[in-house]
C-alpha cells in the first residue's frame, strides 16, 4: 500500500536523440509492451517509441476491454493463451493495478450453425488446454440470469461457448503500466512526435526514420500503429491487404452491477458488459465502408442498442452517456500480420482489426524477441506477411469478431 | 384521418430496354408509370390488366427484339395506398426519404419505406409504395404501429379503381 | 394522491414543479452523494448539465430532477446512499480521503496478488448511481422523420428571431427546444421578449415547433436525433441547414468548499426562485462576474431570500444594486453538510445561498460536433453572453445565413480560462484541483491522459461543468505544454441523455422474410426456422424420421419458395453467363438446365443453383436462399463491368416455388396435369413448361435429394391453389410435406454440399471434389486465374464423406477430429441415416488423411473416410427414373 501515498513518477520527457538501437513507431499497448520487453527480456535500453499523440491514443484507448483465448485456429489459440498467460501476473509485474476483472466470457450460439462453429471452438480450446466449452441454455440460465433467453424472439439462443478465464480489464492500465515499466528501466517515450517517412540505404534496408523533429538513425524499427499501418507501409513500400474500417462503442450511465459475465453474440454482431464503474460496454461489428473519418454514426448507436435490448431488455431505460470510434486494421483472414516486411531491419505488428487489445502482451513478448534475435518467433510465424502470397491464411474470423 | 389498405394484385409489368426505347414507349391508359432506371420502367395498373400491359408493351417492343423484355411482376410486389389528411404523416413515421411535391400527376421516387427497399407514387392526396411481397407482413405492421399515433384507419381495398389512375 | 412520494414521504405540488422544486420546497437540501466520496450534493445548475440531482423516478435511475416535471404519485427517491442521502453511512469514504487519491485504483490492491479478486466485489458494489429494474422490457417507440429547409435548435430569444428570419426568407423552419420556450427564465423582460416571439412563431405558416424536444447529436447528412420524452417519440431530422440556438451556461467556479450544498449557480438560482418561487434560504450572497448577475439579485429578493452581500470584481458597475457590494471574489466557501459562510475580499460572509453569477460560456456541445456541417451558431450559444437586443440580432442573422444556405461549421478553438487553487473540478467524478495537480507531475501531461487518470470529463455531465477547469489547471502546472495539455478532449455524442430504448425506435429488426404459404405451413403444425433472412419450415409437428420416410419410399413436397430466381435476358445473356460461371453455359439447349458453381474472383464457391436455358437467349437461373439479395447486385456489377447489354429481374418472390420429390412422384404430378412427365418424354435435368392443377410452372427434374423429382416454378399468388391439389392429389401415396431438416438428411445421404455449412471463405471447387463443375477450357470466368494458381498447391485440407460403423452415436456438427491426438479437421454436417442404418457425414480434414479408408477420430469414435463413394442410390437410378 505504501506505493499509495508516494507521488509515483510514470514517465519524463526527455530530448530525442539522433540513434536508437531499436526505434518503435507507435506508443499504444504494443508498443509500450515491446519496448519493455526488450529492457526487460534482453536489456536492450536504447530504445525509443515514437507517438505522434499521447500514450494510447489508439486503439489501447478505444476497445471493449476483453481478453481471452478460445480462438478457432490451434495457431491463434496458442498465441493468445500466451498472452493471457501474461496477463494474469501483469498487474504484480508492473506494479499497476489493472483491475483484471474475471467474469468469464459467452459467446452466444444463436443459430444451428453458430452452435456448429461454437462446439468445434469448445473442442479445440480443450485440445490446446484452454478452458472453453459449449453449454445448454439450463446451464447459461444458472450462469447468468440476467440474460434473455425467451424463446419469444426473433433469434432465441441455443447455446453458447463458456470461457471462464475471458476477463475484462482497465485498458489505460495496461498501457501505461508497461509504458512506465519500460520508461524506469531506460527506454525513451517521445510523445508528439510524428513518424514522417522510413528512410533506406541505397541496398533498400532500413536504417532509420524520418520524424517531424528530424531524422533518427536505428538499427531496427517496428511498427506497431495499428488503424495507421497503411500510411507507415506506404512510407515504407511495404504492400499488405490491409483495409481500414471504422468500429464504434458506447457506455452507458453507470448502475449498480448487474451483469457479471461478458456477454459477445456473433448473431446480433454485439458486444456487451458491465464495467467496474458500473457503466454497460456495448460494442459492435465494424463499419463495412473503409474510411479514416472518425465521426460517429447514429446508425450503430441504433442497431447495436436494439442488439444489446435483444440479450438484456433490462436495459432498455439506461442513458446513453458517450460514444466513441477507433480504426481497425482488417485482414483477410482476421488474424494479425507480425515480422518480417521484405524491408530488411522493418518490422511490421499489424493487422489488429478488432482483436489486438488481448494480444498486448504476447505481442510485446514477441516483438521484442523479433527485434532482438531478428529471427521469427514460433509463435507468431504463422501470422508472416507472406502467408497471403502463400495462400496460407490462419482463418479467425468466427472468433475474433462478430462480423458479418 | 388517414385510410390504408392493400391492393395486393394490382397489375405490376416491368419493362427493360435501352433507354431510348423506354423513353418512347408510351405509358398505357389508367396506369402508373415508374421509371427505375435508365434501361427499365414499371406500369402499375389495375387489377387484372397485367395481360393487356404486357400486349401492349411487347408489342411497342418487339423491333428491340432480344433487347427488350416484358415481364410479369404482379406477384412480386404489394402495394399499400395511404389516402387521405395525414398520409405524410403516416409516412414521415415509415420513411426518411422526403416526399416529392404532391401534384395531380403521380411522382414517382424510391427509397426505403417500411426498412424496406420501395418504389413508390406520390399524388395529391394520397401515397402508394410498393416492396417486397416477402415482406409484406413486416410492412404491414410497420404502417399500423405508425399509424396508430396518427389515427390512420385501415380499411377494405375499394371493389373499383384501387390505383385510381383511370382518366 | 396529490404530491409525490419521496422516499416514503409524502410531498406537496404546486403547478409548474419540477421535482426539484418541490422537494427544495419542502425543505430537502442534500439531493445526492457523490460517485466516489458519497460528500452531500444540493442544487447547483439547476438546467439539467451537473450530476447533483440525479435521483431515481418511478424505476427510471439518472433522471435529472432539476429538469424533470413532478406529477402527482411519482415515486422518487435518491441515489447512491445508504441508508439514506440525508446519512450516508459511506460518507465516511469522505474521511479517508488522504487514502484514496486520484487513481489510488491503479496504486493499490497489487500485493499480494489474492487481493484485488477479494476487493473487486466490493468496489464493483460500489460503482454506478442507481439500479436497474429487472423487469424493464423494452417499448416500441416512434420514430419521426423530419425534412425541415431550416432547423432551429433553441427556442430562446435567439433561435426564435433565427426561426422568422429563415421562414421571412421562404424557407420552411422547425424550431424544436429541449424544454417550453422560456420556462427556466424567471419572469421579467426577457421572459416577455420570448413569449413575444413564440406567438408570431406559432402564427407562422411555414414554422413548425416542438417543445420538450431534446438534440441529442449532430451527425454527417446533417443528421439531427432529437427525443420527445413527452410524446414518446424520437426524431430524425434531416434539415438543409441548422442554427444552434443552444444558449449558455455560467462557468463553474472552483474554490475551497464549491461542492457544498448551498452554493449554485446564478442562473439556477433565479430559476428555481424565479420561476418556482422558491425561498433559496435565509441569507444569500450573490457573486456577480458580469451584468447579467446584477439581475439575478432582486430575482432572488423577490422570492424572500434576504441578499446580504454582492461579490463583484473591481470593474463591475453595481450602481443598480443596494444590498453592499464586496470588491473581490469568492476563495472559499464553508460548512459542514450545509453551507454556512463565504470567504470574498478578505472578509467571511455568514449566508446559506451562494449564487455564482460567473462569466457565460457557450452550450457548445452541440456546437462542436457540427464542424464540416452546414449549420450556423446564435446567441450565447456563440461563446458570451448576450443582451436582449444582441440576442434578436445574432438570431436573425443566423436564420438569414441558414437560409442562404451556410458554409460549413469550422470550430473555433476553446477559449482559455483560470481555475481556482482549491476545491472540486469534477462534481461526477469527486476529482479535486490538486488531484489533477498532482497527476500533471507524475506525467499525465496532455489533456486526454489527464481524462483518463483522473476520470474528469467521463461522468454523466460529459464535461459540462468540467471540461475548461481541467484544462486551467493542467495550463497552470505545466505552462510549458499549454498546446498539448490545454486542447479540448475530443467531444462526442449524445449532448443530451437518450435511453437505449428511444435509440432504437423505429429501428428496422430482424424482419422475417415469408412465402405465401407459411400460413398453411402453420396450419399443418410446422415448427419455422431462420434460412438466410426467411423463415423455412423445419419440420412439421417435428417428425422428421416421418418426412424423411415418406420421401424415401413414397412422395414428399415441399416449399422451395425461398430460392433465389432470376431471369437473366439481353442481348449479351449468353455471353455474361458463360462469363460468369465456371461451367459452359453457351452450349445450354433451350429445354435443357446445368447445375453449377458460383465462384468469386478468388475462386471460392459463394453459391451454388440452377441455370435453365429458356430458348430465345434468356435465361432462368436459381441460386440459394440467402444467396438472392447479395447476389443480384453482384450480377449487375459484372454486367457492367463487361460491359454487357443483360437484364436481371429478381423474380424470387414473384414466383413460388415447390418440389415434388420420391418414388411416387410422377404418378402424383400424373393426376394433376395433362402434359407428358414420362421419363422418355421429360428426362432428369432438364426442364418443361407444363400446367399443374391449372398452374402454368417451369418445371426442372433436378436431385438434391437423390429420389425422382420434379421442382415446380410458378406465379407465387398461386402457391395455395398449387399445394393444396398436390397434398390432395398425393392422398392416395400417404404423401408427406417435408421440412429443413429432413431435406438436410436427405441430401446429406447424397453427399450433397451445402455452401456455408460445408463450404467456408476459403473454398475452392478442388478442395470439395467438384472438378467436375469447373471448365478450365473456357476462354474467361470469375475466378479462373485464382482456380489455375491453386490447382499448382496441395490444398492444406479437404472435404470428405465419413462413415461410422452402425450402432455407434452420430457426432453432432461441429465435433472436432482428430489423428493421434493432434487436430485434424471437424465435422460439417452428420446424421444417422435410417436408409444405410449408420452415421454418416462431411468433414474437413487435412490432406494426409483425406484418403479413402483412413481412420479418424471423431469425438472419441473412430470414423472411416469414404472418398469416391457415394452413400445412397452411387448410380443415381432414383434419380433419373
């Protein structure tokens, strides 16, 4: 407790240097989580992140705050079981309280072929030793009452796929604990500070970046910008199928708890659950139009509320008190793109879309072992850049979002 | 007080050609015409005269050989008639598209009406929209959910002139 | 019951109350405890921007007493207290303040790491303001669409002069205001300037009004969303252009003791003595930044309040007021529960009012989500406060531009402003100026990061009372970041508070699709299920070993009415198709059909249907039911980027469609029609024009089902006529109706894919053995090149029939397989077929073990793959009988 009373420093300017043994362009979750494993895993120190707004401007600041495991494909499961793996001691590594609430995570089979995808998800979680499984509407009526499982509707659920480890937590806190933990242990956090081109020698390899304060040698960059990964590959020539689309969320005024699990449907394309501020999270699929306009929409405040009535009528009065947008980074096969980019010394973690914000740690992890060893780890080798080339794709849309 | 009612078999003939032939060809007697794109028109008549539309279109067709088509669409689509004070009413709790100026002859325009997607006739004094016959019950139910708040009545599809286009 | 009932109490009305003002009346002063301290809360805007008179009504939590009208049996009580506001056993969180600093949170509850799941349910107990009722359920709201040329937001002096000027200049005006028009302003001159201008606004032909309607946001269109709380209904106004008449609000003044109840705002002051006649307390201090305050002094006098003292700076001529004027400001206010005395020029004033007439600032939140936006901004609304005369002025000229139609809205950048050294920045939230202080040094040095750490700006004001202190304070501690730490958070919708419920209204919902045969279908004890966006028939009266029977040994029918039709016609019919599909279609004899693939560019399969060769170069094509919509637009999109003369005429629910199907098919169909079904005369896959009952159909003998079949497509007003004389007609061969799932059975015993079920995002013709539907010989078709480059790959895994040996269960789809314990594929679609009296199925399975004979394990039982073997009827006799 004693941590409560001592004005805690979290981070200093300080003045940007010319070199950097690794630059990281990006200073949300993964690349705050990046930078601190290099000092921490590897004692690399010479490291800057480069943000051109505040700390978790992005995406880190933006999402429905939910991790979990029970992905479809072995290769996403065992990714982001890792990551998991990590979060559960994060708070006591870092220091930082981040509220890790476990409250276990449905999501809901509404329709025969839902039920197909959920039970082959159960199963496979448990091959890989995640604890997942499918359950009957008995079961999710004991588990959680609040949830509206009248046959009277349009879509009744039928069942759904139990993951009791997902969890919610506080989004900043991740950020700012490892931005602050990497921060103590050496690496440099330069805020406002806008990656402006990647500059190359006359072999085409990497050597450093172009900034709206100057030039920056490094002898590795990662970018880890996630909505802003198109611009970034532009300036590098690197080409990905990226596409950006837009994705809204919205709280409500805050309750008295009432709903203690993480509601997700892949039916009704809706995300739902109740802070530790009381407030109801309800999130959605992402727009189908590609754009970098951030304006929000009264189209999903609309469809996303008759969602989220559809699973919780209780509902139905509560204020909606703000709504807020961020970009997503969509792939094909809604799994991330990590690695090499055919830009020697470039290295991309991209291709978030909905699901980034429970890779945080993983990705730090991973990351950083890439730029250290500047070898692909296992882990994140499926996820190469040239797998669509290859036509090896890692096929996750039913489990990382509930688009269309 | 606005009246509704259905007309669900009034005469529906779609007309496809290139667009210079549908500018010419000429919209038959009592009906209503809809121009829904460049290369295709809808004649909405009275029920029962689909045969006679479709003659008389074909036959102003036929030099467009295999470039035109006629075809029957009768049992594809409602139409639903609001008549009377407060059909826009009715209608601005059904529709964000804005009404076209009422005139004595019928604007046509298209939009979604019911959440679904429309071709629709405005006159003075009345509006007809047409969607989807699949659809139909959900409409229906959309209009009475609406119009309740605005005192429509919805009444029996009149024995004569339903499309009340006769001259 | 004459008054309402507050907390067990009943309390008296008067005409005109809000709940607010009726429970001041009848002496309550402390309305709320604070979010995190649970410190008292009384008063303070009283226009519905700060959270102190959130109090439950009737169930509903959050309502904004100070804006919500008392009716008589209201039950009201307060929040986030217990056992009751008036003693709050939790204020003794207030105590440990010194324990619980900004973003304790994140500081405590680390070590050991047992800890925090122990605390967590506590402090989520603790969170949120009110609770939900478990039986709300949602109403069916309306939803009104508007289509003003003009639409005028504020019916004060301003937007009332912006609404005649817009209609004087031709334009047809909606003026709506989240209240009745004046009715926070006590009488007096300006309430008679707005009464004035509602009667020529209300005589105005081409202006419309509507009161107690509040603008929720601004969107791209423009786009305005206003809620009738009154009328239960919410409106979407699609205007040309809009004038923001939203009007002002005193900022809030932060000094040591500005939380206590006692202290309000100037403007809230007056209304609640003004308008409600209320008695604010015995003695009252006034601090009055600007004219406007003055005012508000024999407002308060009026109402009985002894006025003891006016703060004013050294500028202010208070020439107008008699009480004595202290030179100065306010720097602390103090009390215990209740405010007892003020702290201004060096003196302490005894009172138990304070009125804060402070400068105006713009109701700007609107105004800040109209940048890029045709809309035009009047009155105080513009950032100052305005007299009478300036008011009128600003609002006609604001009308005139509307009407002229505007440039588009460039947000101006936010003033700056001071803050005081001491005291709550944050009301919501509980946040203190040193709070912030003291996040600023530990490095939350921009305005977001500060939101963030210190919650400012993220209770149910939203900023209102906030924004601009928490952006002083930061300015003041670390001057040298001004531009980072001062630019505004960015600020986003709604600006006023809409329920769920009134979101949705009007919202289109899961609409069902139907054929004109459900009716019959419920009539005969059929069970419906969703099938893409209709309703199908599952089974009937769920037997459906009974339907699957029938097919298979005698006759069944069935509504096939949802299958996407199209007639495909043009010059260029032919040469689009044959572009279109991978199989030949050029060569398709007008009688005859083809079965076939619809592939995307990427050479996976998105549909699968029909293609019937009508003579004349037309074309009837069919396609599954969920493929219709998506598809026609895709047709469409190809034409023309070919470049092709083609007319697609989606006739999917102009015709009905049903399939007669088993044994004793033909010798049904022979009792209801004249013209020749024998095999010889109408071979399998091809199709007939033939009049069925009196019904003229296309008729198409196809297999799905592997059994005799004839599908008949017919106008869809004949569907009853048509199903009716084949139930009738197949009396005498027990003839079933049959539903999804037998049919699923049914074409499962075949081998049959069903895309979407069988099929994924990534299949290919090769990975599901239909080589055969695709002709790489042809010149062009969607997705060749992609089919030539995979054909090079060895596909990472196949779809395969299984068989498991009889007795054992069937696997229910989606039952993972594996090899040895590693994953090797999952199952798509599984029965237990009656027929070959064993489970049997489709499954994806990786390369190495989609081998004819190959043992897998499905959900603990070992499976064999069968490739190259059909299950039911391999020659398919049934079928071309």
């Amino acid at each position: 407790m004693s941590g409560l009373f001592k004005g805690r420093t979290w981070w200093k300017r300080t003045d940007l240097k010319k070199r950097y043994d690794v630059v990281i362009i990006g200073g949300g979750g993964h690349g705050c989580a990046t930078a601190y494993y290099l000092a921490k895993n590897f004692g690399i120190t010479n490291v800057a992140v480069l943000e051109k707004n505040y700390i978790g401007a992005g995406g880190t600041g933006r999402n429905t705050t939910i991790i979990r495991s029970n992905y479809r494909t072995p290769e996403g499961i065992r990714f982001y079981e890792r990551s998991m793996e990590l979060f559960r001691g994060l708070s006591q590594e870092l220091d930082i309280n981040m509220m890790l609430s476990k409250l276990g995570h449905f999501t809901l089979a509404h329709t025969d072929s839902s039920v197909r995808v959920q039970r082959e998800r159960g199963e496979t979680n448990r091959l890989l030793g995640v604890d997942s499984r499918l359950i009957g509407v008995e079961e999710i009526r004991e588990l959680c009452p609040e949830l509206n499982l009248s046959r009277d509707v349009a879509f009744p659920i039928q069942a759904a796929l139990y993951h009791p480890p997902g969890s919610v937590l506080r989004h900043d806190a991740v950020v700012w604990g490892y931005a602050t933990g990497a921060y103590h242990r050496g690496v440099e956090l330069h805020q406002g500070v806008e990656v402006t081109g990647i500059r190359k020698d006359s072999t085409g390899k990497c050597v450093g970046v172009e900034t709206n304060e100057g030039p920056i040698d490094a002898g590795v960059v990662i970018s880890a910008v996630a909505g802003w990964t198109t611009s970034v590959c532009d300036m590098a020539g690197v080409r990905t199928p990226i596409t950006n689309h837009p994705l809204q969320a919205f709280v409500t005024e805050p309750v008295k708890p009432m709903l203690h699990k993480i509601l997700v449907s892949a039916s009704l394309h809706v995300y739902v659950s109740q802070t530790d501020r009381g407030e109801f999270l309800i999130g959605s699929e992402i727009e189908p139009y590609t754009t970098f306009n951030l304006r929000s929409t009264f189209t999903f405040t609309q469809h996303s509320s008759a969602n989220a009535l559809d699973l919780v009528p209780q509902l139905a009065r509560l204020k909606i008190m703000r709504q807020w947008t961020g970009y997503c980074d969509m792939t094909p096969d809604y799994s991330p793109i990590m690695g090499e980019t055919g830009v020697e010394n470039f290295y991309l973690d991209a291709g978030w879309g909905t699901w980034g914000f429970k890779a945080t740690a993983v990705c730090g992890e991973t990351m950083a072992q890439m730029a250290a060893t500047q070898k692909t780890p296992d882990l994140i080798a499926p996820f190469r850049l040239s797998r669509f080339a290859d036509e090896q794709l890692v096929p996750e849309k039913a489990a990382a979002s509930v688009s269309h | 007080m606005p009246d509704l009612f259905t007309v669900h078999d009034a005469a529906k003939v779609r007309c496809f050609a290139p667009p210079a032939a549908i500018d010419a060809l000429a919209t038959p007697a009592g009906a209503l015409r809809g121009r829904i794109a460049p290369n295709e028109v809808v004649f909405v008549g009275e029920p029962g005269t689909a045969a006679a539309i479709i003659a008389t279109c074909s036959s102003s067709l036929a030099s467009e050989g295999a470039s035109a088509m006629v075809v029957d669409h009768t049992d594809g689509w409602t139409l639903f008639s609001l008549v009377g004070d407060g059909a826009e009413d009715v209608f601005a709790r059904i529709s964000m598209v804005p009404l076209p100026v009422a005139s004595g002859d019928a604007s046509f325009f298209m939009g979604r009406i019911g959440d679904v997607a429309s071709k629709a006739f405005r006159r003075t004094g009345r509006i007809d929209f047409m969607t989807g016959m699949e659809t139909s019950r959900h409409v229906r139910e959309v209009l009475e959910h609406a119009g309740h708040a605005v005192g429509m009545h919805a009444v029996p599809t009149p024995d004569t002139n339903p499309i009340g286009a006769a001259r | 019951m004459t008054g309402i009932d507050f907390e067990g109490t009943q309390v008296p009305l008067q005409a005109g109350d809000t709940i607010a003002a009726a429970l001041y009346r009848s002496g309550t002063r402390v309305f709320s405890r604070s979010f995190k301290y649970h410190r008292p809360r009384g008063l303070y805007c009283a226009a519905g921007d700060c959270p102190n008179c959130l109090v439950t009504v009737d169930g509903e939590v959050n309502v904004r007493a100070c804006e919500c009208a008392a009716k008589a049996g209201q039950k009201v009580s307060r929040q986030n207290a217990w056992p009751s506001a008036d003693r709050d056993a939790l204020s003794i969180i207030d105590k440990m303040h010194w324990a619980l600093p900004v973003g304790f949170y994140y500081k405590a509850g680390i070590k050991p790491k047992f800890a925090w799941p122990m605390v967590e349910p506590f402090i989520r107990k603790m969170a949120g303001l009110g609770f939900v009722d478990h039986h709300d359920a949602p109403r069916h709201l309306v939803r009104v669409n508007h289509h003003p040329e003009v639409l005028v937001i504020g019916a004060g002096v301003a937007g009332l002069s912006a609404a005649l000027a817009a209609a004087g200049a031709g334009k047809s005006v909606l003026v709506i205001d989240e209240k009745a028009p004046g009715h926070r302003v006590a009488v007096g001159e300006t309430r008679a300037a707005i009464d004035r201008l509602v009667g020529e606004v209300t005589a105005h032909g081409a202006i419309t009004t509507q009161w107690n309607t509040a603008a929720t946001g601004i969107f791209e269109g423009p786009l305005v969303i206003a809620v009738d709380a009154t009328r239960e209904e919410t409106l979407h106004v699609h205007p040309g252009a809009i004038v923001v008449a939203a009007g002002g609000r005193e900022i809030h003044r932060v000094f040591r003791g500005n939380d206590l109840p006692g202290v309000m705002q100037a403007r809230g002051a007056a209304r609640l003595a003004g308008v409600h006649g209320l008695k604010l307390g015995e003695r009252a201090v006034v601090w009055a930044e600007q004219p406007e305050a003055l005012a508000h002094v024999e407002t308060l006098q009026r109402a009985g309040v002894t006025v003891v003292a006016v703060v004013a700076p050294d500028g202010l001529d208070t020439s107008s007021v008699t009480v004595e004027v202290v030179r100065g400001e306010v720097t602390a206010a103090n009390g215990k529960k209740r405010l007892a005395s003020v702290v201004a020029g060096g003196r302490t004033i005894a009172c138990d009012v304070l009125a804060i007439g402070s400068e105006i600032q713009g109701n700007e939140h609107l105004v800040r989500l109209s940048y890029d936006l045709p809309v035009v901004i009047a009155g105080d609304c513009t950032g100052r406060h305005h007299t009478l005369e300036e008011a009128a002025a600003s609002g006609t000229s604001a009308g005139t531009a509307a009407a002229a139609g505007p440039a588009l809205y460039a947000v101006e950048p936010v003033r700056p402003r001071t803050c005081g050294s001491d005291g709550y920045v944050c009301l919501c939230e509980d946040v203190s100026v040193k709070d912030i202080e003291v996040a600023c040094k530990e490095g939350f040095d921009s305005a977001e990061l500060l939101k963030r750490y210190t919650t400012v700006t993220m209770g149910p004001c939203q900023g209102r009372i906030c924004a601009d202190q928490l952006r002083a304070v930061a300015e003041r501690v670390t001057p040298e970041l001004a531009e980072r730490v001062g630019a505004p958070t960015t600020l986003r919708p709604p600006t006023r508070p809409i329920t769920l419920e009134q979101a949705v209204a009007g919202a289109a919902h899961h609409i069902e699709r139907h054929t004109t045969l459900t009716s019959k279908h419920l009539s005969a004890g059929a069970s419906m299920m969703w099938a893409g966006v209709w309703k199908r028939v599952e089974a009937y009266n769920g037997d459906v070993q009974g339907e699957y029977a029938a097919v298979r040994e005698r006759v069944g029918v069935i509504d096939v009415g949802t299958l996407g039709k199209f007639l495909v016609g043009g010059k260029d019919a032919t040469a689009f198709l044959e572009r279109l599909y991978p199989m030949k279609i050029a060569d398709l004899e007008a009688g005859r059909l083809r079965y076939g693939l619809l592939l995307e560019e990427g050479g996976v399969i998105i549909d699968d249907g029909t293609v019937c060769a009508l003579g004349d170069g037309r074309y009837y094509i069919t396609v599954t039911t969920s493929g219709a919509e998506r598809l026609e637009s895709w047709m469409l999109d190809w034409a023309e980027a070919w470049g092709h003369e083609v007319y697609v005429v989606n006739q999917t629910a102009s015709l009905g469609a049903i399939n007669v199907a088993g044994p004793q098919a033909r010798a049904v169909l022979e009792k209801l029609t004249s013209d020749a079904v024998d095999r010889e005369s109408f071979p399998y896959i091809r199709h007939r024009q033939i009049t069925v009952a009196g019904v003229p159909c296309l008729a198409m003998r196809l297999g799905f089902v592997g059994e005799l079949a004839y599908e008949l497509h017919f106008p869809a007003s004949q569907a009853e006529r048509l199903w009716d004389a084949i139930i009738e007609a197949g009396k005498a061969f027990d003839i079933r109706p049959f539903g999804l799932m037998a049919q699923r059975l049914l074409r499962l015993e075949k081998g049959h894919i069903i895309v979407a079920q069988d099929t994924d995002f990534e299949t290919t013709p090769w990975k599901v053995g239909m080589e055969w539907a695709v002709k790489l010989d042809k010149p062009d078709f969607v997705g060749k090149a992609a089919l030539l480059r995979h054909q090079k790959r060895t596909d990472r895994e196949l779809l395969v029939p299984w068989v498991m040996p009889a007795g054992t269960a069937c696997p229910p789809e989606g039952t993972v397989i594996t090899v040895n314990g590693a994953l090797s594929g999952r199952v798509t679609s599984a029965w237990h077929s009656p027929t070959l009296g064993h489970p049997l199925g489709l499954a994806w399975v990786v390369n190495a073990h989609a081998k004819d004979g190959a043992a897998v394990n499905v959900g603990g039982t070992t499976a064999t793959v069968r490739v190259g073997h059909a299950f039911y009827d391999p020659q398919g006799e049934k079928l071309r009988a």
